[in-house]
C-alpha cells in the first residue's frame, strides 16, 4: 500500500479517545444548546426576535455568534491539540524514525485536522436542527416546524465559513508543528484572535487571517449573498503558501523528534 | 572481513560551536551484541539519534547493510527496530491500539501484534491504557513496537534506564534470546558498564564525544589485564597522594578521591598505606583491584582529552 495512505489510516488511528477527538464530538453542541436554553427562558423575546423565518435567525443567530470568537478558539484548539499527540507523548522520534516519508507524515496530519474540522460543521449543523426541534418540543409558540429549513444557506455559510478558517487553520498547523510547549501554540492563536477582533475596524483586516471568520458573518446580507469576498481569496493564498512554507520548515528542520 | 549492519565513519557533529562528537567510526558486526557504553553526556544519543536521520548529519556517514540512510531511508528503517531515551507511547491508546499502529505502518501481517505482546509478556495488558503502565511495561511495549517488523538491527538507547532490578534483568534476559533465538543484531547503550559486561559480545566505549575503545569484549578484557594489576585507593586528597607516592611508585589518579596503584604485593602497599597516613592523609580503602572492567572504564574516560 502506498505510505501516504498508511500514515492517513495510522494518524485517524492516533486520535481515537484523543482530547481533539472528544473537543469536536462536543464542541458543536456548545452554542446550539446555549441559544436554545435563551429561546426557552425567554420565549417572547426571542420569538420576536427570530421573526417570521426562525430558521434562518436561529442559524445567523448560531453562525454569527460563533464567528469572532468562538469558532476561531474551535480550530485552534483542534489544530494544536493533534499535534500536540506527538509532542506530549514523546512520540515523534518514533514517527521519524520509521519508514514513512516525511510528506506523508505531514500532509496527512494536516488532512486529519480538517477532516475533524469539517466534522466539528457537520455536527455543529445537526445541533442547530437540534436546538431549534428542541425549542420547538418543550415552547410550542414558536414557529421551527411550519417555516422553511433553507438547506442551501445552511451549506453556503458552512462552506463560507470553512474558507474563511482554512488559512488560519493552515497557519495555526505550522505554529503547532514548531512549539514543543502546547500553551505556546494556544497561547499564540489566541493572542493572534485578539488582535483580529481589535483590528476589525480597520481597513486592513483583510490582510489578517485570523479576523476571516468575523469579517465573513459581520455582513448584514450574509443569508442571501455567498460571493467569495476579497479576505475569503486571501485566506485561500495563506493555506496554500503556508502549507508548502511549512512543509519546506517540517523536511528540513535540524532535528526531529 | 567482518560484515558490519551498521557502521559509521568519521562522524563529527556540534551544537552551536561545542563540538558533541569527534570522528566517531562505530563497526557494529552482524548477530553482535554492541554495547555503546560511556558516561551521561558523552555523547551516546546523539551518535544513535544520527545514526537514525532524527538529528540532521554535519560530517561524516552512516552505512546500514553497507547502504546510505540518505538515499536507502525507507528500506533501512523497515529492517531497524528503535527506541531512543523513553519510550514513544500514545498515553490515551491501550498497548494493542499502540502496535497496531505501528503494525499498519510496517505492513505487518495479521497477528503479528499479537505475536510481540506474548514475548515481551505483555498479553495480559493488552487491552490497559499505555499512560497507566509501569515503566517496566512502557519500556517492553516500547521493545514490542521496534520488533514488530521482524528487524535485522535494533537500536536501543539506555533501555534499563529507570526499571528496577527485576526489570533490568527481564530486559536482558528479552535480548540475550532475541540475539540467539532470533538472530537479531541489538546496539545497546548504557552508562552502566556491569550491564554491558553481563550483556554485551562487542563493546565501544564513547567519552567526550571520542570513541575510545571498540572491539569485542575478549579483547577489552585483556586490554584490561594488560594495562592494568593494580591496587585501588581511596584517599581524602588524590592529588597530593599521588605527588607522595610518585617517586616510589607507578600510579594514576582517577578522581579527586581516588587513584590506582601498581604494587609488587601486599608489604608495598602496606608501605603506601604508611607513607600516606604519616603525611597526614586519610586513607579510607585500599584494595586489590576487582576483575572487571570498571577500572578500565574509569581509566579511559578520566585520561584529560
């Protein structure tokens, strides 16, 4: 069998029962159930607050609310936490020393974390269906089962989003596959958020990828039009030159493992 | 000719500008026992994390099977089994989840995993999470893990590092019957020479970066008998001991306490005993030197560079 394929099946086989693997299992429920507890506790405000189309309030509401903080800290944990595998079990100098290519090893590590990425979508888009079902069960007066799911829109900030974090993710890789120390992988993603969140105003916040994410929901047209936009190309340019840029500094770093 | 499995030649490498080795030529012949012997610091992992590509080569070059690691890397480490300072576990997978990792990445065939738990007699502990082992059984499934591909050369750094003495002797007597059951070339190192002595068929003794000795240990055994016959000696001051007994005597000073002393019987070193006790010093042992290597060891790697 080819190695690629082999190191793919051996890194899936490495995060089972992982911290990374249970982050993603739950992190999607997190804001789902936080909106439907607020839905419940205060049903006539947020009736009126999701208007006539529930679904798609509920759905900006879980999106939006996710973009500038939440969502961001999501792929930085995952990210770092799958690296961190190898580092905090002391494992690399057995991963190296076996007979894999070192692009095996890297590009499939990199696959692994976006296939948990997308995983955290998934399960993020059945607990919003949830949380809105939910309501709906235990507060009758709002309006979920007659009104449209609006599937497309769904899928379209799934994929807008997915964008907008893939630069991002990809630079957060590099940082992680450099800092032996887990909170200094953290530590940075998180003061790169920051800075995003402080740059916003700015008109050369489309230059910073760790903002993407605010700055793809922070639109009030975001249910209607999904043109990529100027920061969405840019993120694809930081994930496909920080992905060879990091491969390059992962094949010849001095030591390994 | 002697086959080497692994050999390298002229190893040099550095740290900044602190030189780690000097012209290091490791032969470790096939079916040998090799047992890499020198202090901590000596520069024993580095010369095996090299020897494996972990660390990126300055000078010199490294043959396995008399082939290059650079342009032969796979095929290489598919017949070299490892384990470099501890071992490489995945803390939140049991033992068998661990081998069968490695066992997909060696392309194993079936059963195998199961086959390298029985002999490093961790059956039992299969199923138990790696992060809730012993020492004794992370180093042995560590073991497991290098001999799942069926390997012709395993590389082994300072296994018995931290095992208790019952482990330290399960661990040797696990490669004394992988070498002559199995045929296995094992490079062991240690800092610990009885291990080496009890263990070994060849020998390198490594100090500073240099290797001072290599060959088998018949031979550094009789290096042993040859160079030295003498007596120990444990003093307060060795320095200045050995300044007294100099002129009478041919001795060599080992440590700041310790020297040894080359006498033709017991009235000479009772002579010894009374010049050093009449010039004020303390003598705390003196005594025929032990038929082991130790005193060779101490020899070599206490000689200035």
């Amino acid at each position: 069998m080819n190695t690629f394929f082999i190191s793919l099946q051996t890194e899936f086989m490495k995060i089972r029962r992982s911290a990374a693997f249970w982050l993603v299992i739950t992190g999607g429920a997190f804001l789902p159930l936080l909106q439907m507890i607020m839905y419940l506790s205060k049903p006539s405000v947020f009736m009126k607050r999701l208007g006539h189309d529930p679904w798609m309030g509920h759905l900006l509401m879980g999106f939006q609310g996710g973009a500038f903080f939440v969502w961001p800290m999501f792929i930085i944990l995952v990210t770092s936490l799958v690296t961190q595998i190898e580092y905090r079990n002391n494992t690399w100098k057995q991963v190296m020393a076996s007979p894999l290519q070192i692009g095996d090893v890297y590009f499939s590590k990199f696959i692994v974390i976006q296939c948990m990425i997308i995983t955290g979508y998934v399960l993020f888009d059945i607990w919003i269906l949830l949380a809105g079902l939910g309501t709906q069960v235990f507060q009758p007066g709002y309006n979920f089962i007659h009104s449209p799911l609006h599937l497309h829109s769904f899928l379209m900030m799934d994929i807008k989003s997915y964008i907008a974090i893939l630069g991002m993710s990809t630079i957060q890789y590099c940082l992680s596959l450099r800092f032996k120390n887990f909170i200094g992988a953290i530590g940075t993603g998180l003061a790169l958020i920051i800075a995003g969140l402080f740059m916003l105003p700015w008109d050369k916040v489309v230059y910073f990828p760790y903002a993407y994410s605010a700055l793809t929901f922070m639109r009030s047209n975001i249910s209607s039009d999904f043109a990529v936009l100027k920061h969405e190309y840019w993120s694809l340019g930081y994930f496909a030159c920080f992905l060879i840029l990091g491969f390059v500094d992962f094949a010849y770093r001095k030591e390994r493992g | 000719m002697e086959e080497y499995v692994l050999e390298t030649r002229g190893l040099n490498h550095h740290f900044g500008s602190q030189p780690i080795l000097r012209e290091v030529s490791l032969q470790v012949p096939a079916g040998s026992i090799y047992g890499f012997l020198g202090p901590n610091g000596a520069g024993k992992t580095t010369t095996l994390r090299l020897v494996l590509g972990l660390l990126r080569k300055q000078q010199g070059e490294v043959f396995f099977f008399g082939k290059t690691l650079r342009s032969h890397r796979i095929e290489i480490l598919r017949k070299t089994g490892s384990l470099i300072e501890q071992p490489s576990l995945y803390g939140h997978l049991n033992g068998k989840e661990n081998l069968q990792i490695y066992s997909k990445v060696y392309q194993c065939e079936p059963g195998r995993t199961a086959e390298v738990l029985e002999l490093v007699g961790l059956k039992d502990a299969a199923e138990k999470k790696a992060s809730r082992y012993s020492l004794g059984m992370k180093q042995r499934l560590a073991i497991a893990i290098s001999l799942l591909s069926r390997p012709d050369l395993l590389i082994l750094d300072e296994p018995t590092n931290g095992l208790d003495p019952g482990g330290i002797v399960e661990m040797r007597e696990l490669l004394h019957h992988l070498n002559k059951e199995h045929g296995l070339t094992v490079l062991v190192s240690s800092h610990l020479l009885g291990e080496v002595e009890k263990l070994a068929t060849h020998v390198g003794i490594i100090h500073q970066g240099r290797l001072l000795f290599q060959g088998s240990l018949p031979a550094l055994q009789s290096l042993k008998a040859n160079t030295s016959s003498g007596w120990m000696l444990e003093t307060n001051d060795a320095q200045e001991a050995g300044a007294l007994l100099q002129p009478h005597f041919n001795i060599q000073v080992l440590t700041p306490t310790t020297l040894t002393l080359q006498v033709a019987g017991q009235q000479e070193a009772a002579a010894a005993n009374r010049l050093l006790v009449q010039k004020g010093l303390d003598v705390y042992q003196l005594y025929v030197q032990q038929n082991n290597l130790e005193t060779l060891f101490m020899e070599m790697t206490n000689t200035p560079s």
